[in-house]
C-alpha cells in the first residue's frame, strides 16, 4: 500500500523539474495524477475517473507535512554531501538508497544533465520540523 493510496493530485509544469519529479514519485506512491503542461512534455500519469475538488489550506498543510515526515524517516540525510552521494548512488559505487541533504540550484541542475533525477523539496523547514 502506498502512501498516497485513494488520493488525487493534479500536477501543472509536470514536463520537468520539480514538478515532473513529483509527478514519478506521486504515481509510485499510488496516487491518481493529472499531470500537465504548457509544453507537452509532461509524461502520462493514471487518468482520474471523476472530477475532484482542491484542498483548502489547511489540508494541503496536513498533506505538505505528511509527506515531510515520510522524506524523514524513509531518506538517509547526507547533508551537504548530497551531490556527491547521489552520483555514487547513479554510477553504482554505493549502495541503492533513498537519500536527502542539501545541493545548490547549479549542483542540482548539474545532477539532472548527468541523468541523475532529484527532487528539490521547496519546504526544508517542513522536513526538519517532521520529527516533533
């Protein structure tokens, strides 16, 4: 059972980044995507049967710091090291795992021309916060 089993995400700017990243891990997890974007370029994701509404503040809140608290304790945090790690992780010098830490926008872009896909997580307070 994944974490998202039964729930509805609809995912714009879905052809890269951030967004396109989510869109993977959002499927993988067992959640019905919408995904989409300007330039078509957005992969498919599972089509929704029916017409859902948005969240109000509050529960996009809960779901942000739900999925915090998941990054927490299912992610190895290597720290500023995460650059690293994650190309050892790609050429297979290191062991497969789910990792987080830290990387500038120049070392993340770096990472993603290599083939190496990240995600960037907008709410680092939110992940370090989770564990309370």
């Amino acid at each position: 059972m994944g974490l998202l089993d039964g729930k509805v995400a609809v995912i714009t700017g879905a052809g890269s980044g951030m967004a396109k990243a989510s869109t993977k891990l959002f499927v993988a997890e067992g959640a019905e995507v919408v995904a989409g974007d300007i330039s078509g370029a957005q992969e498919p994701a599972r089509a929704v049967k029916e017409p859902v509404a948005m969240p109000n503040e509050a529960a996009m809140r809960a779901m942000l710091a739900q999925m915090a608290r998941h990054i927490v304790a299912n992610a190895e945090d290597v720290g500023e090291r995460f650059p690293e790690e994650a190309r050892r992780i790609h050429y297979e010098e290191a062991p497969r795992r789910s990792i987080r830490g830290v990387a500038s926008k120049e070392e993340a872009d770096a990472l993603e021309d290599e083939g190496i896909d990240v995600m960037q997580v907008p709410f680092a307070d939110l992940v370090k916060n989770s564990l309370n």
